[in-house]
C-alpha cells in the first residue's frame, strides 16, 4: 500500500472505552499529469470523497461522493491505494475515542460533466472541483498548515499527508 497512516492516539490501551468510529472513501483521480482535488473558500485541497453510509459498499460510496462534490461520474475504480485511520478525544462524548477510516481509491472518471450536488457544510464552503499538479496542491496545503490564528479545515492534515505519500511513490509524474 502507498498511503498506511494512524494519525492522533496511536495505541488503545483502555478496551473499556467507547470509540465511535466512521468509515470514508477517498478518490485519487490522475489525468494528464494533474489531481482532481475540491478546493474549498478556506484555501486548502481535499481528495473527493465522503462517509460511506450503511449497506452501502466502497464503491457506491466512493460514486456517489465523487459526483456529489465534484460533478464527475467515475468510469473505472482500481485498485486501493491504502488507509488513513485517525483517532482523536471525541468532542461530542470526552470519555470517548473518534476514529475515521479513510480508504484511499485510484478511480477514472468520465471527462462529461455534471452538477454536483453539495451538503450544506460543501455549499458554505464553496466546494469546487480542480484539476492540480501534485507538487502545487501539497505546497497550497502545506501553506494553510502553517497559517496561525485560522481555523483550518480538519481534513488539511491528513490529506496533506496522503499526498505527500502520493508523490514518494511515483505514482504521480513529474511535469
């Protein structure tokens, strides 16, 4: 696997604690050299993709998120390209864990178009679907990363990082 990541509580070591877990799917899209990453009003870049919701498998999930933010039907999914798992203090249960499993997917899309259809939270935050140079995207992030005094979207990280893994591997040519 490319990206193989636990960010935040590294180990467990209460089993009597509640964790709340979430699982999300990610899309890596290459084309012509660029990323199809959203860009948000914030500034920063995040890999189309959402929750997976019950019943509902990667694939679907990844599908519908895909054109949900970003309007593009995917064509082909591959194979993954790894995990992110973040666990953190809960903030809605503090005697709990909060963890999120991202699974990271290469996916085609098709080069027609349509509407996404955004969330509340997207539409504030003016998602925006964008075709990107790998090293251009990860400096954006890394720039947002190191801004003091804002509030930085709570993905920035962690996408940040799976992009940087991206670029080690190779997978992505250089321009």
């Amino acid at each position: 696997m490319i990206i193989d990541e636990i960010l935040g509580i590294q180990k467990i070591k209460n089993r009597n604690i509640k964790i709340t877990t979430r699982q999300a799917v990610r899309a890596i899209v290459l084309k012509d050299n660029k990323i199809l990453m959203v860009h948000t009003n914030k500034g920063d870049y995040k890999f189309p993709g959402g929750g997976i919701k019950r019943q509902e498998s990667h694939e679907e999930a990844l599908r519908r998120e895909v054109i949900e933010e970003t309007g593009y039907i995917i064509e082909g999914m591959g194979e993954r390209a790894g995990i992110i798992v973040q666990r953190n203090p809960n903030q809605f249960d503090t005697s709990g864990i909060f963890e999120m499993t991202s699974y990271y997917y290469f996916c085609d899309v098709k080069t027609n178009k349509t509407k996404q259809h955004l969330d509340k939270y997207e539409e504030e935050q003016e998602f925006e679907p964008r075709w990107i140079e790998l090293d251009e995207v990860i400096a954006k992030n890394e720039a947002i990363l190191t801004q003091k005094g804002t509030q930085i979207n709570p993905w920035v990280y962690r996408e940040t990082l799976a992009l940087r893994r991206l670029k080690e591997s190779g997978v992505v040519p250089e321009c």
